[in-house]
C-alpha cells in the first residue's frame, strides 16, 4: 500500500510526458471548427498545415502540371490572413514556371494535422485546393515583409538558408476555393468569405 | 536503493510504450534507404507514403494546374511495383480533367512518413514529383486487377465506397522523375532505373 503511493506521482509523470509527445507532434494552436462553416474550416487547415503542393505549369515539359512540396505559412500563429506565403528560389521549377505562367494552386491535407480517423481520401478527413496566381512579391515592400514575418515565424530555419540561392517572397492570390470536409461533394465557398473569416 | 531497483522495471515499461506509440504513427516496414542510391530513395518514398497531391489540367480553370489531395498505392506491401494506382470517380475534377488531358503528376513528401528531422522544405526531407499521363485502367483487365489489389490492401475502406460513385482504377504512367533528399539540387534518375530498383 505505502508502495503504491510512492509509485502514484512516477505514474503521472510519465503519462503527462506521453500526452505532451503525442500533442506536440501535432501543433494544433486553435481547435477544428464546425464542419458546416465552411471559410472557417478551410482557414483553419491553411492556418495548421505548415507544407503543401503548389502546383504550377511546367517550362520544362511544355506545360504539363507540375506540383511540388513546399512550406508556406499565411501569418504569425492565430493572426494568419489566409493568403498563402512562400519563400522560393529560381534554383527550383516551380518559381521559374511561375514568372512564366502564375497561374498555381496549393493543395492540402487535413492528414498531417493529425486529426484524421479515417484513410486521407475520406471525405471526412479535410482537403482544400486554393486556385489561383502565383506571384512574387516586390523586395523591400510592406507585403514582402508581412511574407517575411509569417514564413520566419513558422519556418525559423529559413532565415539561415542560403543567401546566394536568391529566395524570394511569393503569395498565392486565391481565385476559387475546392474544400471537401464532409460527404456531400465541394462545399460552396467564395474568396470573399473565406478571407474574412473569423478564425 | 531498494526503491530504485523496484522502480527501473516501471521506468522500462513506460519507456517502451512511448517508443511503440512513436513508431506505430510511422508505418514504417521497409528502412531508408542510402541517400545515394536515388532509385531506391524514390522507391521507398512512394511505398511508405499512403497519399500525395494530384496535379492536372483543370477543365473548370481554363487549363489551370489544379492539385488534389489523393490516396494511392503502388502495390502489396513491400511488393510495389513503383506505378501509383488511384480509385478515382468523376464525380471529383482530377478524373474528369484527366479524362480530358492525361497531363498529370503525383507529388509526395518525406514528412508524413515521420523520418524528416528538418522542415518539410530542406533538402534533406526528401520529395519527388512524378510528371506522365493519368490513365484509365479498363475494366476487368489485368492491370485493373493489380490495382484493385494494390489500392484495397493499402486503403481497406476504399472496399466500400459508394457504388453509385463508379469508381475506377487509373495509373499514372511515368515520363518524368524529379527528387530531391539531399542538397545540391534535383537528382538525376531515369524511369527505366526507379522501375527496376530494388526495393
């Protein structure tokens, strides 16, 4: 009996270690949103995925799709704008595609939250597609620096990658929305409501 | 003295559970492979991941590269064969747009397989892009088969997805490899060497 108090705060230790691992691989800062608000849910999974594919149409096979994993981030954790940001280098296909053709899309998953149950392509585990420009922001300007913000605070190695590699800020201007986040087929969603969503 | 002796097995033991929780989200059954070998990296990247992001032509966009998120399979467990097959319905745009323009690409990441200690963006968490045409297996065909094989075993609830969605079978037929799990830039692999890569 005296044992099993000793042994009572070892135990509870180890399973609020157990609990922080499983959270922290995670990084959920704001809890999933009701599935019928639709600008929500979709501001949510761009607010909690920190890599996507931007896919772009290739230069070097005559226009073809090309996607690609990048890392992006729409603004500083719970202050996100919803447009996608990008740190690009012309060393990679996809920016060259991009000042040749800027039409993109950025596609992603609700997988790598973790908060999936079921297999990626269920409807009921998120997926979203934001259409539109791909386009690099001016240096020194005020966007380049709210760029520059959120990709820095979210990918805090970027500020030491290469300084020869020429890295520029690029944005996503989302033209038309694709969100499955429950059985039904494509949610209806403007741009309008997606960017002024509370999230 | 005594206590800590009758607490090492209790240590132990939280210990493990930690470890196999850790590893049980990987998936892992075959381990990475030497960086060099950039067949066997491509290889193995497509066997461990369970979904990547589809990029075609969008009908709806004019043309525009439209990325979706997407489940595939290249075969039995450790028996792929480096083609992804799909379970697609055109009741969603990627089939209908590859229906269309067999222009298409498969783009997936180290990240979801849990062995990338960088961000997703370095060089040293590897992604491929797969570019070639989407095609559509013919019903009841051999290939069809080993796609219907491949997809159910890695995704058992695919087995019962709505009939009425007519799903089918298609391949990505490979033209084009590009990887990058290393620095210095993408690496140079040919179709015919991922093919007939051990895995």
């Amino acid at each position: 009996m005296e044992l099993q108090v000793l042994l009572r705060p070892i135990f509870f230790f180890f399973l609020l270690t157990s609990l922080q691992q499983s959270s922290s691989a995670r990084i959920l800062t704001i809890s999933k949103p009701d599935r019928h608000d639709y600008a929500a849910s979709a501001r949510w999974l761009v607010s909690q995925n920190s890599w996507g594919v931007l896919s772009t149409l290739s230069v070097d096979h005559e226009g073809a799709p090309f996607g690609n994993v990048v890392s992006f981030s729409d603004g500083l954790p719970e202050k996100g704008n919803g447009i996608p940001y990008f740190y690009l280098t012309t060393l990679d296909p996809t920016a060259r595609n991009a000042l040749k053709d800027q039409r993109a899309s950025l596609a992603i998953s609700e997988s790598p939250v973790g908060t999936c149950t079921r297999d990626p392509m269920n409807p009921t585990c998120s997926k979203l597609t934001l259409t539109g420009n791909l386009l690099i922001l001016e240096e020194g300007s005020e966007e380049a620096e709210v760029a520059r913000k959120a990709l820095f605070t979210k990918h805090p190695e970027m500020i030491d990658w290469p300084e020869d590699h020429d890295f520029c800020f690029f944005k996503l201007e989302i033209i038309d929305i694709f969100l499955i986040n429950w059985y039904g087929g494509a949610k209806p969603i403007t741009v309008d409501e997606y960017l002024h969503a509370k999230s």
